[in-house]
C-alpha cells in the first residue's frame, strides 16, 4: 500500500535472493515456488492495481504466479532462454504463458541476457574476482570495470531477442526492460536512453511496421498498466 500511494505501479516478486514471497532465480532457492504470503501479496496488489512483475522469479514461482495471476503480468527486464541459456531470461513456454494471460516480456538489454559468449565471460570475471578477498560493494565494482572492457554485443542480438519473443508469444506481448541501471554493460549503438532510436531504426531496417514497433516501443505496456487498474 506505501508503494502504491507513492506511486509505484508494479512490483518484482523477488530478485537475486529468495523473499518471503518465493523463490529466486539468482540462488539456491530456484526450487520454491509461490508462498502463502505471496499469494496474500498478489492479491493486494490486484486489488490496488499494480503489477506483478516475474523477472527474477525461480521457474517454479513463475509457474505459480502464471496460474494464480487474475490480471496481466510483466517479466520487465527478461530476454529469451531460447537463444541464451541464463535463468533470468523466459523459456518458450514461458512467454507464451505470458501471451495467453495476457502479459508482456519486456527483453533486457544486459549483455549477459543476450549473448551466451558475452554470459560466459562475465561468469569467469565473476568467479576470479570472487577470489580477490574484496568486499562486496569493491567486488562488484572490480565486476562492472572488468565487464566493460569486454567487446559490445551487437544491436542485432537484442533485435534478435524481441523477435523471437514477438514469434512465440506474439507481437502484443514483447517491450523493452533496458536495465540500464542494473547492468554493468548494454548492446553496441544503445548505451543509454537517448539511443533508443536505433532499435525503431533496427526493427523498421527488418521489415516491422510502424504500428507494431509502436507496441514494442511502449503500447503494450500501457495496455497492461491500464488492465490492472481497479475498476
């Protein structure tokens, strides 16, 4: 209720650690699923009118937030596990679990999320650093310096993400997540905000028309803002 006065509209269900709602995809709680006090959560925040958002989630609270959810969902910073194998990103039969309620998988920008060569290697960075005796804060720092150094993904792998995404769970149902202030590193040519253009230019460049790339741009995220408000 604080949040939503405050004005937030969705809410991630968990993130790189278990919560009290559920497991998460980010540790050895990745087989729990959704708890009672999640079930009591997401049905207040049905009833104010936010979001349920299932990026982050273990597959198992996925599941169970899929099936328990009354109003549409978001995955607001997940990309595709078909073309790189992290937990964070949907499966096909995820997004099209998210396209039958209705939802939308919003692709993260993140390297990581989109390339499993660029994944690997951050992987390494992270278990040598691991090693340095640094805090947690330096050692994620050391992370973020060591993660730009490494060759920028290309433009056209996050394209490739929104259009697998769009293939398999359809148009209506793919959006940009970004991450820009979670991820140590983004796609060649979109490194910050003022750069989204390129994706339109991208997309456009493949062949999509305009009124679909308008969904992706940010359509589709406002029709499922408005089919979760309260009636």
């Amino acid at each position: 209720q604080t949040f939503y006065d405050r004005g937030a509209r969705y809410m991630t269900l968990t993130w790189s650690i278990a919560s009290p709602v559920g497991g998460s995809s980010g540790d050895d709680s990745d087989g729990q699923g959704l708890t009672d006090a999640g079930r009591e959560i997401v049905d207040t925040m049905h009833r104010l009118g936010m979001i349920v958002d299932v990026s982050h989630v273990s597959d198992p609270l996925f599941w169970d937030a899929i099936r328990y959810a009354r109003k549409p969902v978001i995955a607001s910073h997940s990309s595709a596990r078909a073309l790189t194998n992290v937990p964070r990103n949907m499966t096909d039969a995820m997004l099209k679990a998210v396209a039958k309620n209705g939802g939308a998988v919003c692709v993260n920008f993140g390297p990581e999320f989109l390339d499993v060569d660029f994944a690997a290697a951050q992987q390494a960075i992270w278990a040598k650093a691991k090693t340095l005796g640094l805090g947690l804060k330096d050692t994620y720092l050391h992370v973020r310096d060591e993660v730009k150094q490494l060759p920028p993904v290309p433009l056209d792998r996050l394209l490739d993400h929104i259009e697998h995404i769009a293939k398999v769970a359809g148009v209506d149902h793919v959006c940009l997540g970004s991450d820009f202030d979670g991820v140590a590193a983004a796609p060649a040519g979109v490194d910050d905000a003022s750069k989204l253009p390129a994706i339109t230019a991208g997309l456009r460049a493949r062949g999509w028309k305009p009124e679909d790339v308008e969904k992706i741009l940010g359509g589709n995220v406002l029709r499922v803002l408005a089919a979760n408000e309260p009636p």
